[in-house]
C-alpha cells in the first residue's frame, strides 16, 4: 500500500476506540440504531476527556462499557482511513504526542476536521456489558466476516453459535448492522491475521 501518510498534528483526536482481543474474541457493543429497524454493531470507545491521550479515552471507554481493563499491544503498522471516500487503507506514521505514547492500528479521518484513533490491547477480565451498553457481542474473525457480508439477524448469529452478553433483551429478528469500525477490523484481520491470537479460553468454556 502506498505511504500517504496524514498529519495527525493538524487534527483533533474527537474520540477513541479499541479492538480489545480476548481469547481471540473481540468485544463489541451491540443496540437499536436511531431507526430502530436493525441491530448496530459498534466498537468500544467514546468521546475523549480534555485531559486524555487517544490511548487513555480508548482504556476508559473499555472499562465503562465492557468492564475490562485492558493492555496496549503494539500493532504491525498503523492505517489511515477516510470515512467519507471508499474506505481505503494508507499505511503511515503516527505522530505521538510524549514518547511512551503507544500508536494505535488504524486511525479514521473525516474532511481533514478531526480523527478517531483505535488501538489494539488486550484483556484477561472477563467482558459485561456496563454503562450505556446494552449487549456485548463477542466475536472471532469468522463472526466478523459473517456480519460484515451479511445479512445476518442476532437471532440467526446466535443459532450458528455466535456468543453474546446480555444486560438487556434486544429483538432477535433483527439484522446486525455493521458499523464502519467493524468493516476495518474485517480488513485488518485479513492484513494481519495474527492480532487475533489465541491466548485463554477460560471464559469461553462457560458458553459452550
């Protein structure tokens, strides 16, 4: 991929997010869209705080949201994405802001305005659902790509043995929807298939 790299000095970090690897799953929140017609399925993360790094507003996020505190992992190469053009990735630089920064794995752009940094950590606590989240989904590589090539109902990714969490009943029938974080994850994966590694299926043997 050709380096393009964007200035990330000339934007501003709006909100953080992480792809927070457990066990080889992915927590990500899933709820009603504003239409109420489908099923959003959306990484961890939030606004960030005047005070926070784009690393420590991705690491508060995944504890009020997931319940778990979670350890940065260096990615292979970060990528830049613009979210108003075709989804394309361009390899680049992050320019860090202190020098025990950690880069995140991709960073996506809008209009040269602002950014949105998504880091890649792990996690040995187990994942619930907190805060504002109603469900967690949590899921492996193939579950991605299902959702992301979908249609795919919760009910249906449920019935294939998808795993999820759940602090409130959400309607079944309903089609997860996909949203941009989870499609760059998807391409991730597919680039760097090694970010899903393996390494503690404890929690997991209560669901199956």
């Amino acid at each position: 991929m050709q380096d393009r790299t964007p200035r990330g000095s000339s934007r501003t970090i709006i909100t953080g997010g992480i792809y927070a690897q457990y066990s080889g799953f992915f927590p990500f929140q899933v709820g009603p869209t504003k239409t109420g017609e489908t099923l959003g399925v959306v990484r961890l993360g939030g606004h960030r705080e005047a005070h926070e790094t784009g690393w420590e507003c991705a690491a508060r996020e995944a504890l009020e949201e997931a319940s778990i505190h979670v350890t940065p992992i260096p990615p292979p190469t970060t990528y830049w994405v613009e979210v108003t053009d075709d989804g394309t990735f361009h390899e680049g630089a992050w320019e860090p802001s202190s020098s025990n920064e950690v880069a995140p794995i991709v960073v996506s752009t809008h209009k040269e305005e602002y950014m949105t940094p998504i880091y890649l950590g792990s996690s040995r606590d187990d994942p619930r659902p907190a805060g504002e989240a109603k469900a967690l989904l949590l899921l492996r590589p193939r579950d991605i790509a299902q959702i992301v090539q979908g249609p795919v109902t919760l009910e249906h990714y449920l019935n294939l043995g998808g795993k999820a969490i759940f602090k409130e009943s959400l309607p079944q029938q309903l089609l997860l929807q996909p949203f941009p974080h989870l499609r760059f994850l998807h391409t991730l994966l597919q680039l760097h298939p090694e970010i899903a590694q393996v390494n503690d299926d404890s929690f997991f043997e209560q669901y199956t």
